[in-house]
C-alpha cells in the first residue's frame, strides 16, 4: 500500500517537474517549484515510514519549512526586485 503511494508520489513529482520547466510565466514555475518541494516532503515522510527510520519525519518537516521560506523569497525577489534594504553601511 505504501509502495504504491511512493510511486504515485514520484509520477506527482514528475508532472510537477515538466510544469516547473514548461511553465508559460515565472509564477507558474515557482508554483511548481513549491509543489515539487511538497511532493518530496510527503516522498520523504513515506520512504521514512517504509524503511522504519523515524527520523525522516523530522528531515521531511525541516525540508516543508526551507521550503516555505524559500519560495516567500524568490517571490519576493521577483515582485520587488531585491530581497530588502540592507542598511546603512559604516566607515
């Protein structure tokens, strides 16, 4: 049963990817870039529970959360063309 949701996870992750390389407009990829990162979460989180290493649990919740931050910046960096002020500078 679990085999068979990792490999309905890999044909996800596969789909996703042709969209992140195909995508029409940069938001389309970076949707795709978040939603292959999910996939590999939940891909993570299964192999873990397959394999009996509980400790992919704690890998594939650290993984979710780069994730997240990861896509807030890019989507930043594209909306407003830097990622913040980086202060002022002293001699």
């Amino acid at each position: 049963m679990f085999a068979a949701a990792a490999l309905a996870l890999l044909v996800t992750l596969a789909l996703v990817m042709v969209r992140a390389f195909l995508g029409p407009t940069v938001f389309d990829r970076v949707q795709a870039a978040n939603s292959a990162g999910s996939v590999a979460m939940l891909l993570l989180a299964v192999l873990g529970f397959l394999t009996g290493r509980p400790e992919f649990l704690d890998l594939a919740i650290t993984y979710g959360l780069l994730n997240t931050v990861g896509t807030i910046a890019v989507l930043k960096f594209f909306r407003q063309g830097d990622l913040g002020d980086p202060g002022e500078t002293r001699p």
